[in-house]
C-alpha cells in the first residue's frame, strides 16, 4: 500500500511540474500528450504529419478524435508551439538495468512464458502441434512458432495439399495483447476441436501457423528498460541500442513511399536494407515453406482491421474482397470502450502511408488475404481486458476462418503425365496486378490456394516454352477445385 501511494504522490509531483523545467532531479519521464482533431480528415492530416516529423504516434482513437503523442518535453514544446491542443500525461519511464518492472502486469507474457504455454499445448494435443523455431534474434534468442494441424510437416507434400493461415503477434515489442490472442487461437481451435465439428473441421482442412512473439529481443528490453520499447533489439556494437522497426524491414517496397524513417532515432526505422533483420527473416522464411492463403498479424493499438497497400492512394486488385471482410470483421469487433466497434480501411486511409510492412509482403508475394488487427486503446491495457479482448477476436477470426474456406479455390497444376507442378508460375486474368506483386506460385503439391469472391475466372499457367495453359472456372458460394494440366512441364526427380 505505501508503495502505491509513493508511486501515485510522484506521479502527482511529476504532472504538476512545468514542461520546460530543467529540474534534473526528476527521473527521465514521458508525455502522453493526445492530440485533438477536428475531424476524421484532420487526424488523418495530422496522423500524417506527425509521422513524417518521425514523432511516436502511439495510436489512435478514431470515437474521440484524439492521437497519441509519446514524446518529451522539447517534443510537447513544439507541438504547443505549433497550436496543438490536447490532453497530456506524464509518466515517468519504469524500468531500469537488472529489475523487472513493477509498472507492467506480471501475468502478460515475455519469451518464456510464451515458450512454457507452446510446450503446455503441445504436451496436450501431441498429434496435432508441433514446435518449430523459425529463427533467432539478434540476441540469439529462438523464435517460436506452432503448426496446429493434422498434417506436421512442412517438407511432406501432405501439408500442401491443404491451405495454411499464418498469424503472428507482437511485431512491436510494447504491444503486449498481441501474443496473447495468438496463442488464444491455437488454445481455442485445438480445444474446440475435440467437441465442435467446426472447429474440427479447421484442423482438418488447413494448417494454422502460430507465431506468438516474433520481437523476444524487444519484449525483453520492455520487460527489463523500458516499457514503451517498440523496435528490435539493433545497436551499433558499442553498447548502444538504437533499434529498428522489424514492421518497416520486409523486401515488399521497402523504403518505398515515405513510410518509414531513414534515423536510427525514429520509432519507424526501416533498417540498414531490405529484410536487413533477422526477426524479419525469421517470418519471410517460415511463409516461403507454407505459402500462406492468408495471413493475419496482430498489433495494437487504436482497434482497427487494416488491409493492404500501405502505401498513399494504393489498393490491391482485390480489394473489393479484402474490403467486405474487413467491414465485416471490423463489425464483430465492438470497441473497449462499448462506444461502435473497429473501424476498417487501409493504413493509409486511417493512419500514414506505411511501407516496407508484413501485410503488403504476404500480399504482394503470395496473394494471401492480409490482415492487420490493432487491437485495444493502449498498449498496455489492465489484465482484466486480457479476457474480454480475446473472446471479441474469437468471433472474427472464426469467421475469417470459415469465409475464407467457403470460398477457396484450389488450384491444382499437374504435367503432361498428370503429376502435381510444384513452383509454376500462374495467374488469375481477373486480378489486376499492378503494384509490383509476385506472380502466384503453386507448393510442393503443385497447388495455389485462392481466397475469391464469387464470378467468373481464368486460370492462366505459363508453360515453359513461354505459351500458356488456361482454364475458366466459376466461384460460387462454396470451394472449388480447378485443374490445370500443362503440356511442357516435366515433374522434377
Ligand atoms: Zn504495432
């Protein structure tokens, strides 16, 4: 008790000291300042504008009009200077060499916690999990991920007759729910499954790829220096630690459109190269072995469900699709507050151009229906939301999951011999391509997997001989099965 009082009395004495005191005495501390906008036209102007002046746009909250601003005082000072008006909060910074924090509750999770809950799981679905590490931090710490499915093996054409989901979590080191609704989805599925024929049916008709935590670098610096810590773990080898935004860092316009920084200071610093970080390398790699249909990452916060490009003014060529079921995922999803539910749109259209993201890349490179959740109205939430945040997200990601089996075409391209291609090149004439995307690709058992709304398509495989095979094919209300046999193609030995 006297404890919290202390805290609370300084906390007191902090926000009562003036901003451009030089008192030396009072321990480095930070200003939530939460900036108010007129309207939705203006916190995009400003959203954008605050990004390019590389402040940290903690997030926003699209009911109150407001942006959050975590800065210091030089940072308040500017932008008072500039007419900015708003609330602002003092905290200090918790955190400090060799303590665990005490300002951060101890039940949310760090690297081995998430490890200890992977092992839990597996130890109780045996069959149907298995751990993979697909990677190593900067700090040499593994990175983990789960298949939930009952088909294990990524190298085993079995697994790639059924198409993978891939969701990670906490790209960024502060946004501490992430992992958690991870690992709700596995826990769930696999939980579920043993009762539910629908949710049987999800480990028998895809694989789920489970990366909880893919920043533990970062994690751990939030646990243990600084609990507003959102980059990797980077330095420059002589102790200092600048980080970079693993989120700016994927090969998929990378530093491309103004949405990313070039300072090593700035909270989106997209690295010294594309794909220049390992965690970075570490998704890349496990979505080159599964090639995801989808893909959905979890962020927080502001409670939106973001959907590609990142980039100003561009969309897919699929965005009629990526739009309906973000709409209606973002319907499912009622606000903390009880105020309306998540709003749905681009980066762009709510936020700032962001590029050199996950979403684009598991787009741009394997067409996979991407999604960006951010999820609550702060980073660090009381653990009393842990629960009502998880059940909320239940109810979309269910639906994801149904939608996007009900509407799958499987695409199956065999040799003149009828064997399965593995690594053809195809496309789908009714989907543009213009932003510089990849050309879709089958697996090792010769299939794409295709989320599309219903119509008409065209199939379109390139031959080797630089003719090409096509096949018309109707997508109804339910999943379809098109066969695409070539005439140059010969199975490799
Ligand atoms: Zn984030």
């Amino acid at each position: 008790m006297r404890k919290i009082l202390l805290a609370l009395s300084s906390l007191v004495l902090l926000a009562a000291l003036p901003i451009a005191s030089n008192q030396a005495s009072v321990s480095p501390s930070r200003y939530r300042f939460f900036l108010e906008a007129k309207s939705r036209s203006d916190l995009r102007k400003l959203s954008g504008w605050l990004n390019r002046q590389s402040f940290d746009v903690a997030g926003v909250n699209l009911r109150r009009g407001t942006i959050e601003v975590l800065t210091d005082e030089a940072g308040v000072n500017f932008l008072r200077s500039k007419g900015m008006k708003g609330r602002l909060v003092t905290v200090p910074v918790v955190g400090g060499k060799s303590t665990r924090l005490s300002g951060l509750d101890a039940r949310y999770l760090d690297p081995a916690r998430v490890t200890k809950r992977l092992d839990d799981l597996h130890a109780r679905f045996p069959n149907v999990t298995r751990i993979i590490e697909i990677g190593r931090s900067l700090k040499n710490l593994p990175i983990y991920g789960m298949i939930v499915s009952t088909t294990l093996d990524t190298n085993d054409p079995k697994f790639h007759e059924k198409p993978t989901v891939l969701v990670d979590g906490m790209h960024h080191a502060r946004e501490i729910m992430t992992p958690e609704i991870v690992l709700d989805i596995g826990e769930t599925v696999l939980a579920s499954a043993a009762r539910v024929k629908r949710a049987r049916s999800v480990l028998e008709g895809m694989n789920l790829v489970l990366v909880p935590m893919l920043n533990v670098d970062g994690n751990t610096l939030v646990w243990n220096e600084d609990n507003m810590w959102r980059k990797n773990a980077r330095g420059d080898g002589g102790g200092s630690v600048f980080g970079v935004d693993i989120n700016r860092n994927y090969a998929y316009r990378w530093n491309g459109c103004n949405g990313s920084s070039n300072s090593r200071g700035a909270q989106d610093y997209h690295g010294a190269g594309p794909a220049s970080e390992p965690e970075t390398k570490a998704l890349m790699g496990v979505a080159e072995k599964v090639r995801p249909m989808a893909s959905l990452s979890y962020h927080s916060y502001s409670e939106l469900v973001l959907y590609p490009y990142g980039c100003d003014g561009d969309v897919t060529g699929e965005n009629a699709l990526l739009e309906k079921l973000g709409k209606e995922m973002a319907g499912m999803l009622p606000e903390d507050s009880g105020g309306g539910h998540y709003t749905p749109g681009t980066p762009w259209q709510i936020l700032y151009a962001v590029d050199g993201d996950s979403m684009g890349y598991m787009f741009a490179t394997y067409g996979a229906a991407s999604y960006t959740f951010e999820v609550n109205q702060d980073f660090q939430p009381s653990y009393d939301l842990r629960e009502p945040t998880l059940k909320k997200h239940r109810v979309a990601w269910a639906y994801f999951f149904d939608q996007i089996r009900t509407r799958l075409a499987t695409i199956h391209v065999t040799d003149a011999a009828g064997r399965p291609v593995p690594d053809a090149e195809l496309d789908i004439v009714q989907i543009q391509h213009t932003k510089g995307e990849r050309a879709f690709r089958t697996n090792l058992a010769g299939n794409y997997f295709k989320v599309l709304l219903p119509g008409k398509y065209t199939v379109r495989v390139r031959e080797k001989d630089g003719s090409s095979t096509a096949v018309d094919f109707v997508m109804g209300d339910h999943p379809e099965n098109v066969t695409v046999a070539t005439k140059t193609f010969r199975r490799r030995r």
